[in-house]
C-alpha cells in the first residue's frame, strides 16, 4: 500500500482556474451562492454548480442549506490556510508591477483572510502585538503571553472560551502580498469579529478587502499604536519586488 499523501487529488480539484478563483473568493471566510461565485469566476450558474462539486468531492468546500437556498464555503480553516499557503508560492507580480489602486489597493491594506485580517493592517497588528509584549515569537510560533491575555479581555475578548476550543489560539499565517506573517487562529478571528462588531472595519461589496473607519482609525492607534495613513504608503516588500 502507498501511505504518501495524494497531493495530486487537491492539486487537480484546483488546477482549474474558476475552481481557483470560486475557492479564493472563498476566502473572505463567509459563504456565498453558485451564482455568487459565478459572477466572481466569470461563468454561468451552471458551470460554477459543476466545479462545486469538484471542490465538495475533494472535501475542500462544504454545502450550507438555508430554506431554499444553498451556501458554500469552505471546509475548515484548515483548508484557508493551504489556500493562503499556495498564495504565497504563486508569481506576485501582478501586485507589483504597478502602483494598485482603487479596490486593489485596499485589499492590499486590508482583507479578510478567512476569518482573520491580512494584508498590512493585518502585518501592523502582529507586529504590534509582538512589539507591546502581547504576544510573544519563537522562530514562526506565535504564543500569547499573560500580559496579552488581560489586554484582549480588556478590549472585551473572552480568552478564556477561546482556550477550551480545539483550534490553536494563535498562530502565524504567511501573508501572500506582504510575505510576512500575520495572526491567525481563534484569537485573531475573534480580533477580527470584534472590529467588525465595533464599526472599526467594514467589509467591501463584492471582494476580501476591508475599510477601515474613523473609528477604526482612532481604536488601532488607541490600542494598537497602528497609524491607518501609514498603511497606504508601499511596503517595504513591495518596493523590493519591483528592483528585484
């Protein structure tokens, strides 16, 4: 018996650009229609409603049913994370090449990657955290320390729920368009809930991307000493790319 893993059967379930492109909108950490993704793929209803199946079958999205209608996203955040993961292997010069703008510069400031904020909002964050001793590194491990976990129940985050849970509390995510690493896990996803709950961020119709507010610009310099204006200036990582 071969024991390898099949790498090749989630390979071909994503080797299919609109199967890739459904999956990324995916992302976004809610769940949207057939016809939802069909418009973010580029296809017809019944096209994307095949390759969904693809991706269920392969056990990468999962099916939600409300009344009549039919959800999908995807399976775990687990499967996010591959995905993200795949992201940052993928040719980065279509961020690069020229200075973004509109939709495509905000979601290089702030997106959701599944249900954690990415992008450099997401890097200033982290950065933050570890900075004001929240959180402490360990090569690429991430670990709150004592001083983080009364911060975050300071800002109305319950830590100690979030402990019981099965998921990792925290966790470094390697972020596909800055290629640093941002936080992940239940923490940072109850970072992000509550800065959605708080009108700090919003989300953006029809794309990952994220706005931050007034409010949010005066709560992350507040709590974070992040300042939002900074966020807009290139990235060190970017600039790099492009004399690379």
């Amino acid at each position: 018996m071969n024991l390898e893993p099949r790498i090749h059967v989630i390979a071909a379930a994503l080797a299919d650009q609109s199967r890739a492109s459904m999956v990324c909108a995916l992302l976004d950490g809610r769940a949207f229609t057939a016809k939802e993704l069909a418009c973010t793929a580029n296809i017809t209803p019944q096209t994307a409603s095949a390759h969904l199946k693809v991706l269920e079958r392969e056990g990468l999205i999962t099916t939600l049913k409300a009344g009549r209608n039919k959800y999908m996203r995807l399976a775990s955040p687990e499967v996010a994370r591959v995905i993200e993961s795949l992201a940052v292997l993928t040719p980065a010069d279509h961020v690069t090449r020229n200075k973004p703008r509109g939709a495509t510069a905000d979601m290089l400031i702030a997106r959701s990657c599944y249900d954690h904020i990415a992008g450099r909002l997401g890097i200033a964050l982290a950065e933050s955290l570890c900075r004001q001793g929240y959180v402490s590194v360990n090569g690429e491990t991430f670990a709150v320390t004592d001083t983080g976990l009364a911060f975050f129940q300071s800002l109305g985050v319950d830590t100690a729920v979030l402990a019981e849970k099965k998921r990792p509390m925290i966790r470094s995510c390697l972020d596909w368009t800055e290629r640093r690493h941002h936080a992940a896990g239940s923490l940072a996803a109850a970072v992000m809930t509550l800065s959605l709950e708080a009108k700090w961020l919003e989300r953006q119709k029809g794309s990952r991307g994220l706005t931050i507010t007034p409010l949010g610009r005066a709560a992350f310099q507040k709590h974070f000493d992040i300042c939002a204006e900074g966020l807009a200036m290139a990235s060190p990582t970017q600039s790099d790319a492009k004399t690379a």
